[in-house]
C-alpha cells in the first residue's frame, strides 16, 4: 500500500537517540542550515498537546480576529510546520517560503534536535503542555488514524513504548521538562492545556501580552468562541481534513477527537494506572511542573 507516494507505516527513525517518523527525520539535514526570522513566532509542543488550538489562537490573534483572513488556508499553510515532510505534499520549508512575516512556526521538536538559529535569534516560543495521561491516549488515536507512523499495536503496548519514550519524537517526560527549563534562558510562554480549557480567555491574555499584540474584550470573547472545540470540529481550515485520507484517515480517529481533559480515565485500566503513575514519579522526581489529569 502507498502512502500517497511513500511506504505506508514505515518505522520510526533513530536521530541524535531520538525516535521520529522517517520522513520527518529526513527534513532535520536541511532545516539545521535554515535561518528563522528574529520576529518569528514559534509553537512547540509535544505531540497532542493542544498545538492546533494555540496556532488557531494564534493566527486569530495576529489576524485581530477576522474570521475570514483565517479561513484563507489549513492551519498546516498558515502555521507552517517546519519538520514537516510526507511524499506528495509540500514539505514545512517550502510552505515556509512563502508564508509572509511575521510568521507564526510549529515544531513537536526536542531540544537536542531544534534548528539551531531558532535559539541563536531569540525567537519567541509559545510552549503547550498537556498532562501525559490524555496525551498518551489522544497519541494512540492518532498513530491509529495518520498513517506516518507505525503501526501502534494495542492499546497496552503502546502505554509500554510511550512511557518508555520509544514513541515519535521521544519522551514525554523530557519534552516537557527541557522546555520548561529552557525558559531560563530563552523568552518561552509556558501554557498548559488543562488552563485553557479551564479559562481560556485568561491564557488567550497571557498570549496577548507575551507577543504585545492588544486586542479588546470583545474580540478576545470571539477567539474564545471561534477556537472552541466544536468550532474548531468543523472548520475543515482547522481539523486536517485536508490531507489526503492515506495519510491522515478520519474515519478511523477524527484528528478532533474529543478534545477533553480526563479520557484517560475510559481507557486505562486500574492496573496501568497504578503502573503509570509510579513510573510518572520516577520520571518527574525533583521537577517542579505540575499537571492536572483531572478538570
Ligand atoms: S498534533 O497532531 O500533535 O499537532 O495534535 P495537537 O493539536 O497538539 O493535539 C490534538 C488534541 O487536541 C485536541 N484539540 C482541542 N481540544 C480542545 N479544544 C480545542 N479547540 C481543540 N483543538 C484540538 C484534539 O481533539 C486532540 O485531543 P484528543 O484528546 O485526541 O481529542
């Protein structure tokens, strides 16, 4: 079977340690040489992480609102995902190219493998994180539906594989970690899903002022209505439904799935959970991030 024209499924790649969907890791050569703008904005996240929901914010904010400038393109055109690379589509780079600044970036990419110019510009991040427990669910959903990746196997081995961090793009655990330190030293904007879904008008604000980009209530109150899950469901500019099926098959998983916080608790069982969160302690010991599973 062909993916569009591609291998269908092929397994993950080793970079610098790091697993990644083949096609993605051949995009790291050239992206190393590649310089960002300093007046980029980057998003970066974990796979799963609620990306989609922040670059739509996003581009809302950097639109002041207008819903129709929005719907001028998918959010993979507007919000150039710069490590993107699958046979038959434009690759992150090319989209890249011709997006116009100031731009707004998406990268799921670990430190160790981030291109360089991105920290040497002091380009701005705006990091989301999600708790791992949804990710981990939403994460297997979505090796189910978009075809890039391996093929997840059970539901049970792949909790094994993503808490042993052999899951595209590695370990959760040090994604989230690293991030958060990198705010030390770089001007990072650290979001949690859990917030935004709890009060998202109060981190759209803390958008605002992280990028310097007021906007009034009443516009806020319309990006908060727009970018709302359901919204966000149907607005083929927003849910992938764009690319073609073999590479992403909503009928398998819709990419906007449920979009909630707690799923985890359908799908784990009592012993996995147990299992789960003692390895968590392990991995988080001495880290002062706090996660929520639970609104
Ligand atoms: S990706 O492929 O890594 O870029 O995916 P990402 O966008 O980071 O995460 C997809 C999950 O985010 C949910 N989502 C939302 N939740 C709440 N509100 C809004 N507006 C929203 N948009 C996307 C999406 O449904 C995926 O989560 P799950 O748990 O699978 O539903």
């Amino acid at each position: 079977m062909e993916l569009v024209r591609g291998d269908y499924r092929p397994p993950l790649e080793y970079v610098k340690g790091i697993p990644i969907i083949k096609y993605f890791a051949e995009s790291l050569g050239p992206l190393q040489s590649w310089q960002p703008r300093p007046d980029d904005l980057l998003i970066s996240t974990y796979p799963k992480s609620g990306t989609t929901w922040v670059s739509e914010i996003l581009d809302m904010i950097y639109h002041g609102g207008d819903l129709e400038k929005c719907h001028r393109d998918s959010i993979l055109t507007r919000v150039p995902f710069i490590e993107f690379k699958v046979p038959g589509c434009p690759t992150g780079l090319e989209v890249l190219e011709d997006t116009p600044p100031p731009r707004l970036l998406k990268t799921h990419l670990p430190l160790a493998l981030l291109p360089k110019g991105l920290l040497d510009q002091k380009v701005k991040v705006v990091y989301v994180a999600r708790n791992a427990k949804d990710v981990a669910v939403s994460f297997y959903h979505f090796y189910r539906m978009a075809k890039v990746h391996p093929d997840p196997g059970t539901w049970e081995s792949f909790l094994d594989k993503f808490m042993a961090g052999e899951v595209s793009y590695g370990s959760w655990y040090q994604h989230v970690q690293e991030w958060w330190e990198l705010g030390r030293t770089h001007p990072v904007l650290y979001l949690f899903y859990e917030d935004i879904q709890e009060n998202p008008k109060r981190e759209i604000q803390k958008i605002l002022e992280f990028v310097g980009r007021p906007l009034s209530e009443e516009t806020v109150d319309h990006i908060v209505q727009h970018t709302s899950f359901k919204e966000m469901k149907k607005n083929p500019m927003a849910n992938y439904t764009t690319l073609p099926v073999e590479v992403m098959d909503h009928s398998v998983s819709a990419f906007m799935r449920k979009g909630v916080t707690g799923d985890w608790k359908n799908v784990f069982t009592v012993a996995q959970n147990e299992r789960f969160d003692a390895h968590y302690a392990k991995k988080m010991a001495g880290c002062n991030l706090n996660f929520r599973s639970e609104l």
